[in-house]
C-alpha cells in the first residue's frame, strides 16, 4: 500500500471518529439570548359597539361622515343616505381589533413620520360624547403599516390592512346595496 493512500485512509478515520464522537455527545450550546416576545396592545380601547359616528379625511381634502341611528348606519358627508351598515361594522371591528407594532423608544422627527401633513385623519365619535382621533401619518419604510398618533399619545406604528376598511370607505362609500329587480316572468 502506498504511503499517500495510507495517510488518506487515516484522515478519512480520523474524521469518522470525530464524527461518530460529536454524534454521541454534542457540544454544549451557548445559552441563546433571544428576547421574550412583547404581547401586543391594542391602540383603542373601544367596541364597535360604543362608535356612534364617523369621520375620515385624507390630505387631499376628501371627506366622508358617517352616523349611527339605532343599529343603522348612515352617511352624513358627502352625500345623506343609509349606508351599508355591515360593511361600517365590519371596518369598526377590524379597527377595534388594531394592534400597536411598535412604540417607538427613539421616534423620527414628525416631519419623517409624516404627520406635518398627515395622509389620513380618522375621529370616532363615542356613545360617552368623547371623540378619538387617529392621525395617520407616513407608511413605515417596509410599507406594512403607518405611523400612528392617537389623540396627544406618542407615535406609534400599527399594521395597514385593519385601517383599510375605514380609508377605503373614502374613494368608496358603504351604500346600501341597490335592489335588484325580479325578472318578470
């Protein structure tokens, strides 16, 4: 045998033995530092229930108001008629659900939040006769949420899609759906 393939034949054992030994008997891991998770906080502290009217405006002026008259929804602004009033609980209900991301310890100046000219402006009108105001300002950097300042409170970033429903309501107005005739037969 020769001596170059006798060296090959021990390295080659040499590594099993070293392989079969860590596969018995690991290495202890280095204790891991990972952070507990911080349980998210909900930006309101309201039901849908407690909302009796509705107010959103965006920076270009758009607006729409919408009240409720006993279980019914109606819009105020920018026309008067009942609105689809499943489609105002269901937003009311995703906005009630709306968890605070982040806190913001170190927050950007207001001008890179965006709220020097908030993009949107949504006020709840509560059956107490309190108003909370939302201020939506710039969207996050990564584009998943915006940065969010209620009422006088500090910023914070909460998710985009919960908002959705509320903002869509102003390029889309929750009408009622218009019956359809009965074809005659």
């Amino acid at each position: 045998m020769r001596r170059s393939t006798l060296v090959v034949l021990v390295l080659f054992g040499l590594i099993l033995a070293v392989y079969l030994f860590l596969q018995k008997n690991p290495l202890p891991k280095a204790e891991e530092t990972t952070a507990a998770p911080t349980p998210q906080e909900a930006l309101l502290s309201i039901t849908s229930d407690s909302v009796v009217g509705i107010r959103i405006q965006d920076a270009a002026g758009g607006l729409i108001e919408l009240v409720r008259q006993g279980t019914e929804w109606q819009l105020t602004y920018p026309i008067t008629e009942t609105a689809d009033s499943a489609v105002v609980e269901s937003a009311l209900q995703r906005l009630s659900g709306l968890m605070i991301q982040d806190r913001l310890s170190n927050p950007p100046a207001d001008e890179l939040m965006g709220f020097n000219q908030p993009i949107y402006s949504i006020t709840l009108l509560l059956q107490t006769g309190q108003e909370a105001r939302l201020v939506l300002g710039a969207e996050t950097p990564l584009k998943t949420g915006y940065y969010v300042r209620m009422d006088s409170r500090s910023a914070v970033v909460v998710a985009k899609t919960p908002l959705a429903g509320l903002i869509g309501m102003l390029s889309s107005p929750p009408r009622q759906p218009t019956p359809t005739a009965a074809a005659a037969p």
